[in-house]
C-alpha cells in the first residue's frame, strides 16, 4: 500500500494489538541506501532486517508492510471493513504445464489466512497479500480492475 495511505486500518479489528509509531524504517532506510556500501554489506544488511520482519509474521495476524518495505503493525486481525462485501469468488492461477485459471470461492484455496487476506485485497484493492502456509503453500494475492476481483497466485513452484 501506499506510504502514508490509512485506508488499510478499515479492515483491521481494533484496537490493533501492535502499531508502530512511528513506522519501523530499517529495510526502507537500506533499500534507499543501495549502491552506496559494499555488496556484501548490503546483502546482510538487508537479510537481517528481512529476517527480522519475517520473525513477526510468527505473531498471530499480519504484518502490515508498506511499499516502501516500512513497518506499520504486526499481529493485526484482519475483519471486513464497513460496507464492503464478503469476498465471494477469486481468481486463481499456478504457474504449472497445463495449469488453468479458475473462479474459486475462497474457501476452496486454503483456510482461515487465506479467507482473511482475500478480504483484505477485496476491501483494500492497492494492496497486495501474501500467505505462506504451514501446508508449504505460498499465495501471492492482487485485485485485478479488468476483472473486477481478487486474483490469488500460487507460487511455490517458482521458489524451489
């Protein structure tokens, strides 16, 4: 989502267990720094701090990332933000010989997160979602004007 963009707090049940105030700017700060230190510095600078957001994703909820990689809360608890719809059907695709895109009702792609981040995207159409399952799945989630609904990618082919 866009910095400085609040809408994402309309789909969040409050109160929001940890917000950051001001954002935690480590991974932007080293991303605005590239090209000005060494490579290897740089490529364990960021690998801290990348494993460092990635260990709040084990705090129940999500983690709210802008697109300046600043982090604005963790362990937040996705809801429907007031007047929208329930996210009825999404858009699927694998990157997979033979693999077809194919309308889905959310709960035919995964469980509780993945119902919960399509909402999400559902309600907050500039962001984008992303779940890692414990059944090793990873979803990339987007909200496609032209079709005018939720896409959901699955990608773990790609990260082998």
């Amino acid at each position: 989502m866009p910095k400085g963009d609040t809408k994402w707090e309309e789909s969040i049940i409050h109160p929001i267990q940890y917000l950051i105030e001001p954002p935690f700017c480590g991974l932007s700060n080293l991303a605005k720094q590239s090209g000005n230190q060494s490579e290897i510095f740089s490529q364990g600078a960021v690998r801290r701090e990348v494993d460092h957001l990635a260990g709040l994703t084990a705090v129940d909820g999500a983690t709210i990332i802008n697109e300046e990689f600043d982090l604005i809360a963790f362990g937040a608890k996705i809801g429907r933000a007031k007047g929208k719809p329930t996210v009825e059907q999404i858009a699927f695709s694998e990157p997979i010989v033979g693999g077809e895109d194919k309308i889905l009702y959310p709960g035919q792609l995964g469980g509780t997160r993945h119902f919960s981040v399509a909402q999400f995207v559902n309600d907050q159409p500039q962001s984008i979602g992303l779940v890692a399952s414990q059944d090793g799945h990873f979803t990339i989630f987007s909200y496609s004007k032209k079709q005018n609904m939720v896409m959901a990618h699955r990608i773990e082919t790609l990260l082998l």
